[in-house]
C-alpha cells in the first residue's frame, strides 16, 4: 500500500468525512448501494445518506492520483493509508453490487482505562492487576478474538505499561497501534510492510535493531516462525490473532507454521515462549450498546516433558487462580511476590492510564 500524500479533508471524503469525526465510529463502509457505520457503543447500522455515483467516482479519482495508481477494469483494488485511515476500495468489475469502499479508522490514542476496564465490565480488577504485572515481568501475550472484537484496542492498553526506555519495535501493514504517539518519550521504531519487506524480513531484521519488545500487529501466516524465534532469544512482544478459543491457540500457531519438520518440537516451543492468552470478545448490553470483555484468560506453560494450559477465566468469570511455577517465577524475578498485587494501579491511575 502507498501513502496518501494530502491530510484527508471534508471536501475529499464528503458523504464519509462526518462519520469519520465521531470519536467511537472505527470503520465507515460501502457496498455499492448503502452505507453502513461500526460504532463502538451502538454496534453497526446503516446510515441514511445516499453516496452519489458522482461523489464515488470522484473520491475515488482522487485516491489514485494521490498514490500514483490507476483504478480501473484492469487495476480492481486500490488500497491506501493516511496517519489514521486504511482504505480499501474494490472496482465495480468485480464488485457486482457496486463499487465497494472500506475506511478502517485507528486513530492514535488509548480508548481503554483502567477505571473504564474495571467498571465496564472487561474482567475483574485482580486480573487487570496480574496482566499488569506480567508486562512488567515482561512475558510474551497473544491476544484472540473475532475480527473487529478489540484485539488491538486491548493490547494497546497493556503496552503502555512498558517502561519508556525499553525499546519498542512495532511491525504493521497498515498503522495501527501509533505505539510513539500514544506513549511519549518512549523509544519505538515503528516497521511497515511493503512488497518488499515481508513479516518475515522485518522480525528478522529487527534482531540487530536492540529491541527489547516485538509487537506484531497480526500473525497470519508463516512469519509467526520467526515470531518465536524471536521471542526464544529473550525478546518478548504482543502480537493478535484470530481466534475463538485460547485451547486451540498451538493448534492454530502450527497451522499457521505450514509443513514443519519436526512438529512436536514446534508445539513445545509454543508452550515455552507464549506466556499469556487473552480470548476478547463483543457483547450486546442491557441499554442495547456494544460492550468488550475478557471471555477467556489463559497461561501456557513446558513443565518437565508435559505441555499445558492453566484456564484462570472461561466465559467471562474468574474459574482460577493457579498460576504455573514458570509464570511465579517470572513475577519474583521481576520483584512481585503477590501476582494480584494491586498497589501499582494507583499510581498509573494518577498518571492518567
């Protein structure tokens, strides 16, 4: 994908732009003949403006000459980025209800906060404690769910609480988690993706780049490797991945690995190197507004020859509090002898987190 040159205006993207203003609309889509809006609170719904033919056509004019590409019967997508947008548009040769635009908007900021994760139900404040605490002992998370239920929103909550002098490299196709921008002063390197330089060539890449944490935006394919290789050498990250269950998580890594020589020794990696799984999911609330809360929580641990997974939540309630001797050893080394220590959270809630 190419860069829009131009900071994105009203007059640009008409019919879209008041959409793209409010605060908790994410994504603003088109389907050749309605217009729908996905609202973090209301959920998605169709809106009433009609988008012209001749609105369309010159949006979408406008987008191939700031990128430099044709859109026509011959060239059928055309994708690109601003700062905040990622937008993808599909040709009506191939679209046959029509012209079909999608704006992804992820703008650089943290819509979560510890008071609002506590009392809108996202999980229990002792749980919130622990992750917490578990990206201090720096462990490696991985976060599931199904698309659009807040993988990344979450896992940008947890970054901030990683010191500001440990490096920070995030690798992303289109620019999402804006990890300098939501946490200033911190050191980051933030990679894009391009024809050129693949998932795979940037976790390679960034092994010479002294990085403390690797956050991959998504693992999808064969780069997830690498991921672990990565994270064996001391390197710890986040990545997000689709998923509906944290159980089927070294299933999902091994498949994702393709043909591996030796799978039994990958599965025990899995084990060794993912620490904690977060399963997040949408739900619909009494007021009829959208909510997101932690359905599952879980830690994988390689204890002596037996791969395993401690469950601390399943459906949303707290099941355990069994944490394996690796993840309590993490935690003491790191100076927490009570993993569901709360007495940190004060003071980032003072600091505005």
């Amino acid at each position: 994908m190419e860069d829009l040159m131009f900071t994105p205006s009203e007059e640009q993207f008409g019919v879209f732009w008041n959409y793209l203003q409010i605060p908790e609309v994410t994504d603003v889509d088109y389907n050749g003949k309605e217009l729908w809006i996905t609202h973090l609170k209301k959920g998605r719904y169709r809106a009433k403006e009609e988008v012209t033919e001749s609105f369309l056509s010159a949006f979408t004019h406008n987008i191939s000459n700031c990128i430099n590409k044709q859109f026509n019967n011959a060239n059928k997508i055309l994708e690109a980025d601003t700062k905040e947008l990622r937008i993808s548009i599909l040709h009506d040769s191939v679209a046959m209800t029509g012209i079909s635009v999608c704006i992804r908007k992820s703008p650089a900021i943290i819509r979560n906060t510890i008071d609002s994760m506590i009392t809108g139900g996202f999980c229990p404040e002792k749980v919130l404690c622990l992750l917490v605490n578990c990206v201090q002992a720096k462990m490696n998370f991985v976060f599931g769910g199904e698309p659009g239920a807040g993988k990344t929103e979450c896992a940008k909550f947890f970054m901030q609480f990683i010191p500001k002098e440990e490096r920070v490299i995030t690798i992303e196709d289109s620019l999402e988690i804006h990890y300098a921008d939501i946490n200033p002063g911190a050191d980051a390197v933030e990679l894009r993706i391009s024809p050129g330089f693949t998932y795979t060539d940037a976790i390679k890449a960034c092994l010479r780049q002294n990085p403390k944490w690797l956050m991959l935006s998504e693992a999808r394919s064969v780069e997830v490797t690498s991921l672990l290789e990565q994270w064996s050498t001391g390197v710890n990250g986040f990545t997000t991945i689709h998923l509906d269950d944290l159980r089927k998580l070294p299933d999902r890594i091994q498949n994702m690995m393709g043909n591996v020589k030796d799978a039994d020794r990958m599965e025990n990696r899995i084990y060794r190197y993912v620490n904690v799984g977060i399963l997040v999911r949408r739900r619909k609330l009494p007021d009829g507004t959208i909510g997101r809360y932690m359905d599952q929580l879980c830690f994988y641990a390689r204890e002596g020859e037996e791969n395993k997974i401690y469950m601390l939540m399943k459906d949303g309630e707290l099941v355990s509090e069994e944490l394996p001797e690796d993840i309590l050893r993490k935690l003491r080394d790191a100076g927490m002898k009570k993993p569901f220590d709360s007495s940190n959270l004060q003071r980032y809630r003072e600091e505005g987190k």
